[in-house]
C-alpha cells in the first residue's frame, strides 16, 4: 500500500509540473504551448539568436557573484531494446553522487509511454523532490517525424531538449549583467552518459576562477577515449566551444547569457543539432567580446553512441 501511495504521489506531481508549465507558458510571448510545434517546421528566431538580446558589455576586470546553480536538462524516451533502467539509473546516480549539492534537474520525456513512466519511479524517487522536474511530450519529437536512421541520431532530442529549457526559463529569469544574484548556469546530461562526481564542482571553480566566462566546458571520455585530444593547460577563449571540441555533457553556459537559445533540428541544421548549437554559440561570443573556457579535467562519459543501448 506504501508503494501504491508513493507512486500515486509521483504521477501526480509530475502532472501538476506540466500542468504548471502549461499555464506559464500561455501567458509567455508568442511561443508555441507544444514543444514539438516549437521545434518543427520553420524555428522562431528565438531559437537561434534573440535580435533583442543586447551584447553584454562587462570587462574582463568586472566581479561576478560565483556559486551558480546549476540546471541540469536531460532527456529521456523508451527504448526499444529495453535498457531504458540500466542507463537511466547510471545517469540518475551521477547526479546523485555530485559533490556540489546546488542542482535542479529538469527531464523530459520523449513521448515516454505512461504505463512506463511507473518504471522508472523507483529511479526517480531517489531524487529529492525539490529538485526534480518531470514533464513528458505528449507526441514524439523527432522519433516520430524519422523513425530510424542517421536523423534520429543527429536531431533526436531536440524537442525535448527546448522544452526543457523553456520550463527553466519558466521559472529563471536572470538579468544580464546582475552581480547580485547567483548566477543560473545551463548544464546538459544525456540519459545514457554520466559524469565524474567533481563535475559540477570543477565547472564552479572554473566559473570562479575566470568569472567573467560565459561558456565552460570539460574533456570527456569519448567511448574508450579522451575528448578532445587538447590536454595542456586550461584554454581560456583561444579554444573555443565549436563543433569537434566538446561532448554534449560537457557544456555549461550561463543562462543569462544565452537566454531564449534553443537547438535547432535536422530541417534547419546539416550538422548534428548540438553541433550546431555550439558553432552558433561560439561566433556569438566571438562578436561580441564574451569569454570561454575549456577546463581540460576529465569529468564526464560518453560511453554509447547512435543508439547502441
């Protein structure tokens, strides 16, 4: 009866969650309520560079209130070969084990059956309720637009990964330029990978360290190997996040920063969508005088590809 009163609990909050997000984002500018309408078909230029968005004018030598919080997006989907627990646990428990305790996770399930939402209750339980966001889309994103083949790889997730950033936004609203407030810091781990328990802690200390940055990122382990190949000191804006420099686990920006930044999908990019997002990211820093990081530790792992689980 415990189990049945726990579980009941869960499907609940997780409805009130995307309930809540409902309501907020109808009072939201013009963005699609659905974020598989979002991300199809042709993107609102929100998606790729707010024009509204000033350039931020804060000098090398300006101060920044360090000690983030750090908002961890990962998306979920059932997968046919059925592993879906195994790796969603090794990625649940990752985040578990962090050493830096300032997290909320925000995931989004791909269309994720709800007789199978149940499953993964004992895997989402562990996490404390005041840091867990559930929502799940009610159609399949990509899955369903390309059911097989080199798009899913590239492009999947993607509707997934925006609607996750639109709760977080929901929510954060930071202002660019705030020295005040701690500052709210994007971070992304796919439901297949994991990271090193220092992960978020050495993002912090690198934030701190150089705390007029705006994108930080780490080395990974690629399958069997480090990624990428630059092991020497830590690059401070002369290697920059560009596609071929990072795994997705890795990035982290301030959300102030890039606020309104969405993926774009395989109907607007030839590259893969994170890919993508990266390349844009760095030209935008580029013209505009914003500074990057690449902290050469290796803290996370990247340990499947193109459906292999």
């Amino acid at each position: 009866m415990a189990r049945l009163l726990a579980l009941a609990a869960f499907l609940m909050l997780a409805r009130a969650d995307a309930d809540t997000g409902s309501q907020r984002a109808s009072l939201r500018r013009s963005r699609c309520c659905s974020c598989t309408q979002e991300a199809s078909g042709a993107a609102a230029a929100s998606e790729f560079l707010p024009s509204s968005m000033p350039a931020p004018s804060l000098s090398d030598s300006t101060p920044r209130t360090t000690s983030p919080l750090f908002i961890i997006v990962m998306m979920t989907y059932d997968r046919p070969q059925g592993h879906d627990l195994a790796v969603f646990n090794r990625s649940i428990a990752s985040i578990l084990q962090q050493t830096n305790p300032d997290w909320q996770l925000y995931i989004t399930g791909d269309d994720y059956p709800p007789a199978k939402v149940a499953t993964l209750h004992p895997i989402l339980s562990q996490v404390p309720a005041t840091k867990l966001h559930w929502a799940n889309l009610n159609t399949p994103g990509e899955r369903g637009r390309w059911p097989g083949g080199t798009n899913v790889w590239s492009c999947a997730g993607a509707a997934a990964a925006n609607y996750g950033l639109e709760r977080v936004e929901m929510g954060h609203n930071p202002v660019r330029g705030n020295m005040v407030a701690p500052p709210v810091v994007m971070t992304h781990l796919d439901d297949d990978d994991s990271w090193a328990p220092d992960h978020l802690d050495v993002l912090a200390q690198t934030y701190d360290q150089f705390p007029n940055s705006s994108f930080v990122y780490t080395r990974s382990i690629f399958h069997i190997a480090p990624f990428p190949a630059y092991s020497g000191h830590v690059a401070y804006n002369n290697y920059p996040p560009r596609a071929g420099n990072l795994i997705h686990n890795s990035a982290s920006w301030r959300l102030a920063d890039f606020y309104g930044w969405r993926y774009r999908t395989c109907n607007t990019t030839a590259e893969p969508v994170d890919a993508d997002m990266w390349d844009r990211m760095a030209k935008y820093m580029s013209d505009n005088g914003m500074k990057s990081v690449f902290n050469p530790r290796v803290t996370t792992y990247h340990l499947t590809e193109r459906g292999q689980v």
